[in-house]
C-alpha cells in the first residue's frame, strides 16, 4: 500500500489537540447516529455501528461519550437526520480533491465546502470530475495482538479475500474489494486481531506534488476542510510530509 497508511492518519488525529479532538469526536457521534438509524443501537446485531465504535475507541473517544452518542441517536427525542453528500473538485495546481460529509442542512455544507476550494485557489467540480482518478477500496485496520508476522498475515489476507496487506508498528492493515470488505473484518476479528477501522476509502491512481505558495494554499484549503464538522473525509492526490489524505 504505497503511499497510503490508515494507521498513520489515525495517529495523526490522536496526537491533535483538545480542539481538534473535539471535532473528531463530533463527526464520529454522527457517524454512529446515522449507524444507530439504519441498524440498531446495538453493535453486536448492527455491524455498521460495531465499525463506527471500534474508530471512536481507536480515536480515544471516551466510552461514556459514546455509550450517550448511542443512546441519543436511538431516543425517541432524536429527530436529526444527517445525509451524505459528496463533492468533487480541484484545488491549487490542478489537484484532485473528494470530500465526504454528512449533514443536516445541505445549504451550509455547501457553502463551507465552496468556500475552502475558493479561497485557496480550487474549485468544485460536477459529480464524477475527479473519482474516476480514484479507486475505491476497503480498508481494514487491526492491532497486531496475536503477533502475525508477514507471511502470516498474507495468508490470513489471501484467506478473507483481501488484496494487500502491510504489517507495521505493530498494527496489520489490509485492502480490498469494496464487496470484500465485511468478510476481511469478521476474519480479521475471528483470528484475534483487535479492530481498529473497517471503513470504504478512496485511493489516487497517481501522486502529484505542490511546492512552495501552492502547497501552502492547499494545506490552508485541507484545514478550512477540517473545520467544518459536516466533512467527515478528505481524499486527495496530493504528496504530503504527514501522509496522503485527510
């Protein structure tokens, strides 16, 4: 998986501050509000939102935060309805930029996410403008607890039908087909590796690296990005020094 590591974008969120933390934890609460919506609340029948926790946990989400995230999207009093939105565009330098939200007021989320391509030199794009520069894959992310070594993860990925997989820092990371994806979870969980993420990604065909002003103005357009709490993802094809997405 050169050039893409899940494992290292989560290390990056965990290590931001107490603000940043914050907004994690806010788009996640309403990953598992959409979770709770389409199956239950409970994690071991509604594997959607068994996936959303083991990110929350991974992202030091405290449990009592979302034992309430949980109990909240399943209230009666729970009339929120979030909706996934995705746009496409081109930042500075002819980049190419995908970005997942989910919202309950499109008119909003629109205007934050044209206002971060604007104001840094990009520009939103019609449906289908830059994916098909992108492969979607599935990603599945575990803590290495029963000691894998290569080839034994390689056989435990050739087994559950993955594509690729990578044993680093301790963690063991496979990629997929899209309609692969619940089956590497459940034999990754079923060998004794400890979830972490089981999520759909986007991933770019080819790199292209910015330098100087535009590579600033990019990285502004990623932060602008982040601070709304509508976007929940951020895929691009732009090298970066702390990793290749969001």
């Amino acid at each position: 998986m050169s050039g893409h590591s899940k494992w290292n974008n989560i290390k990056n969120k965990k290590a931001k501050g107490d603000a940043a933390r914050s907004k994690i934890f806010t788009k996640i609460g309403r990953e598992i509000a959409v979770a709770v919506k389409a199956g239950g609340s409970d994690p071991n029948t509604n594997s959607k939102l068994y996936d959303v926790v083991q990110k929350a946990k991974a992202n030091n989400m405290p449990n009592d935060n979302i034992i309430r995230s949980i109990k909240k999207a399943g209230g009666e009093l729970s009339t929120v309805d979030y909706v996934d939105i995705v746009y496409e565009g081109y930042g500075v330098g002819g980049s190419a930029v995908i970005v997942e939200c989910l919202t309950d007021n499109k008119n909003r989320t629109a205007g934050d996410v044209r206002h971060a391509f604007d104001k840094t030199g990009g520009s939103l794009g019609q449906s289908n403008c830059v994916s098909y520069m992108f492969d979607r894959k599935g990603v599945v992310v575990a803590e290495n607890t029963v000691s894998l070594d290569d080839d034994a993860a390689f056989e435990l990925a050739i087994e559950s039908g993955a594509d690729d997989v990578s044993v680093e820092d301790g963690m063991v990371e496979m990629t997929c087909d899209p309609a692969a994806l619940a089956s590497v979870r459940d034999a990754v969980v079923a060998k004794g590796l400890n979830l972490v993420s089981a999520e759909m990604e986007w991933f770019p065909q080819n790199m292209i690296t910015l330098e100087g002003d535009n590579l600033a103005k990019f990285q502004k357009m990623l932060e602008l990005l982040e601070d709304s709490d509508d976007v929940q993802n951020v895929y691009h094809n732009v090298v970066l020094d702390d990793g290749d997405e969001e």
